[in-house]
C-alpha cells in the first residue's frame, strides 16, 4: 500500500470512528464519515466496501496495541511473568478505555438490528487476540515453562480475569474506567493467579 492511500486510510478510520462514537451505528451514515475525513465518496468506498467493512476495521485498529504487543511478548520476552504483564496491560489499556466502551456498548445496542455485524466485530479484535494469545501459550506449554493441557481455555480465562465485574460495572455506567492503582492491582493479581494456576513455580 502506497504511502498516501495508507494515510487516507487511517484518516477514514480515525472519522469513522468518531462517528460511530457519536451516533452509533445506525445513525453513522458513509456520506458524513467520507465528509469527515474528508475524501470523496468513491474514495471511502475504494477502501471499505461498506459500513460493516468499515466498522470491523475500527474494531481491528482498536486492537491493534493489544495485538502489537503480543507479537513482542511472543517473539522478545522469555520471561512469562514480564510477557503477561505486559499482555494483561495492554488489554487491561484497551477494554476499559472509554472508546472501547463506547464501541462495546455500540455493538451490543445494534446486535438486534444488525445480526451480522456481531461475527464480523468478533473476527476483527477478539479472535485474532485469543489466537495469537493462544499460540504464545502453546509454546509455553511446549516448552514446559507451563502446563496447560488446553491453551485456548487458558487463554478465555486470563483475559476473563481482566474483565469480569469491574469491567461490566463501566459498560453500565456505574464506575468511569480503571485508576491507574487499580489497574496495576487487578494486572498483578491476574497474573499471579493464572502463573500458580498453571505450575509456574517461580510465580509463588
């Protein structure tokens, strides 16, 4: 991708997102997203096929922190502690942002209208998690720094620590994110539980 349609790119998906944050989905229209990056319309479309394409695109630049530092955890870091520290922080970062939230609550709102978009949101930030988090515990397994008979239910359990009540209690808007003490704790706790969980003797 050329230096320049990469950069109309981003600018679609930083106004798109803003649109979306704004009026949800059914209320964000391409005409104001293409007004708002701004690029013709026939532009936008040359990018996205259409509003999904371009919301699941979104989702996947949302994720893309996240996902950057797991390939770092993965391929730089041989300490397990030091990696999922870092991992844990970097969701931890994205799901309690006020963005995501906004975003999370968006496809939640328009999952009756639009049955659809719920795969393709889930293709574009939570599976492609999951699957690198998954492989990095596979070679942790492998090389039997942990024991984890099934690395994919290891890896939904970690990141459901991270999540839980707290993380229901701001979807509904009782509690505005995370303090930055209580994101270390909550990190540090995880961590620790899910090292001991799984043999991780230098973790006690």
């Amino acid at each position: 991708m050329s230096t320049v349609r990469f950069a109309k790119r981003e600018s679609i998906l930083l106004a798109a997102k803003r649109i979306f944050l704004l009026h949800g989905y059914a209320g964000a229209s391409m005409e104001a997203i293409a007004e708002a990056a701004p690029v013709a319309k026939a532009t936008l479309y040359s990018h996205f096929e259409g509003k999904q394409d371009l919301f699941a695109a979104v989702i996947s630049l949302q994720c893309e922190a996240l996902l950057n530092t797991l390939a770092w955890a993965h391929t730089e870091v041989r300490d397990p502690v030091a990696a999922l520290t870092a991992i844990a922080r970097a969701f931890v970062d994205l799901i309690y942002s006020e963005d995501a939230l906004t975003l999370y609550r968006v496809i939640i709102g328009e999952q009756l209208h639009f049955p659809e978009l719920g795969g393709r949101v889930y293709r574009s930030g939570p599976e492609p998690v999951l699957r690198r988090l998954s492989a990095y515990l596979e070679d942790l397994s492998v090389q039997k720094v942990l024991a984890i008979p099934d690395v994919g239910v290891s890896a939904r359990l970690f990141l459901g620590m991270l999540k839980g009540d707290e993380h229901f209690r701001c979807l509904l808007g009782q509690k505005e994110g995370l303090s930055e003490a209580e994101k270390i704790s909550l990190v540090g706790a995880a961590v620790d539980l899910f090292l001991r969980g799984h043999g991780y003797a230098e973790s006690l």
